[in-house]
C-alpha cells in the first residue's frame, strides 16, 4: 500500500461521492485519491440510483468469480467501497424495470424490501447486506473490499453535520427517510439541495464535525471503524511481506 491510498466507489450518486470523501478525510491518516467507478459517464446504461450499483455488482460477478482483490480492474486499487443507501431496504426489484426484476429471479438474489423493525437499524442493515451480496455472486468481497450502508441515506451524515445535535430535525436519526428533504427545506440560505455543487460547499463540515456525526449515527461510527480495521490488516500484510537483508559481516 503507497503513501496515497488509492480508492475505487462504486456508489447510488455523485452527491454520496461527496459525502464519503469528506468521512474518508475525518478518518484516513494517509492522503487517498478516491476513483468514483459507478455512476460513470461512458457507462450509461448502468443509470444511477442502487440499481446503478446493482447493475455493477452482476456486472463484475460475470466478469470474474472470486476474490474482488484479483479482480483485473480493481487490482490497481488499495481499497474498494460499495455504498448502498439503507433505505433500499424498503424498495423492490421491480422500481428498476422488469428486466431488473427478471435478473433478481434468475440469480436468486436476496429478497427486496427486507426491512426490519427499528430501531435500532442494525437488524435492517444486516438484511441489506445479504442481500449486496447476494447481486455480488461469484464475485465475493476480499480484504480490500468495505461496505458503506448510511441510514437511512448518506444524507443523514449530511445532516448530522449542519444541523445542532438538538435539532428536531434529528429527533427520527438513522430511521428517518426524508431527511433528504428536511436539508432542502431548511430556511433561505440554509437550504441544500440534492445536487453536487451544493454537496460539495456542505460536505467539509462532515469532516469537521465528524466526531459528532459518530455520535449521532451508528453507520458512521461502524463505516469508521470498518475502515481502519481493512487498512491495519492490510498494512499487516504488507509488513509481513517485508524482508530486510543484512549486510553481510565484515572479516577482520
């Protein structure tokens, strides 16, 4: 692993680009330089959304079976991130398309909605991941390979950071679903949009007030944690491949 952390995101949009970078600066003690995979623009017929993310997760388990580690396109990177937002858990195949819907029957993949009661949203979180990998097939997640499931969207994260820990806004947490809409309605001037121009004036605070963020949202605590975990253990390996070669003892 360089001193530049090299990341791939396969993520529902632009704006959680956003978002994740901005966590990743809070917890990341090394430079990285973050490569958003999906959405991309010279693959349009991925769309967006989760079933963007969906459409790359078949796509990559038809392109190759085994450790995404060994993956020819993934191999250039040091870590790899998926982010699904938890409020896919109460979609359904079908709000993709029947083509969608189709694939999900073919490949017995994990059933959708799989919400569970909450709180707390660890239940729920747990099901959404089963069924992540479940789209993954053959195409199993390596040591390189973490998981970014916000709840309920990357925009509580968002939230959690502009807001006053007090706000009402916050009272629902984790388990509000139109916290999306609650950011666009603030009052004139505090008002941010679901674009990434308004994302990126707004995600440092993320950063800046990560430690509250932790506190506010279990997803965010966990993300953390998942992270520094994959690099130790990735730096441990490096370590252990690491051979000194004495010189050899001069003679007198």
């Amino acid at each position: 692993m360089s001193d530049t952390l090299k990341i791939a995101l396969v993520a529902e949009g632009p704006t959680d680009f956003e978002v994740i970078q901005a966590a990743l600066k809070a917890v990341l003690p090394n430079p990285f330089i973050m490569t958003l995979l999906q959405p991309e623009a010279t693959q349009p017929q991925m769309g967006g959304g989760w079933g963007g993310v969906l459409k790359w997760c078949h796509a990559a388990q038809q392109r190759h079976n085994g450790s995404l580690d060994t993956d020819p396109i993934l191999m250039d990177f040091d870590l790899l991130i998926i982010h699904v937002d938890v409020d896919v858990s109460t979609a359904q195949y079908d709000n993709c398309g029947p083509a969608v819907t189709k694939l999900a029957q073919q490949n017995n993949w994990g059933t959708l909605p799989c919400s569970q009661p909450r709180p707390p949203v660890a239940d729920t979180v747990d099901a959404l991941m089963s069924v992540i990998q479940s789209w993954l097939g053959g195409a199993t997640p390596g040591d390189r390979t973490l998981f970014c499931l916000p709840a309920q969207s990357s925009d509580t994260w968002l939230a959690a950071a502009v807001l006053s820990p007090g706000d009402f806004r916050l009272t629902e947490g984790e388990c509000d679903v139109n916290l999306e809409n609650r950011l666009a309605n603030l009052p004139k001037g505090q008002r941010i949009k679901k674009n990434k121009r308004d994302y990126q004036v707004h995600a440092p605070r993320i950063t800046q007030h990560w430690t509250q963020v932790k506190i506010l949202c279990t997803q965010a605590a966990e993300f953390e944690k998942t992270v520094l975990n994959t690099i130790s253990v990735f730096a441990a390996l490096s370590l252990d491949n690491f051979v000194v070669i004495f010189p050899p003892k001069s003679v007198d």
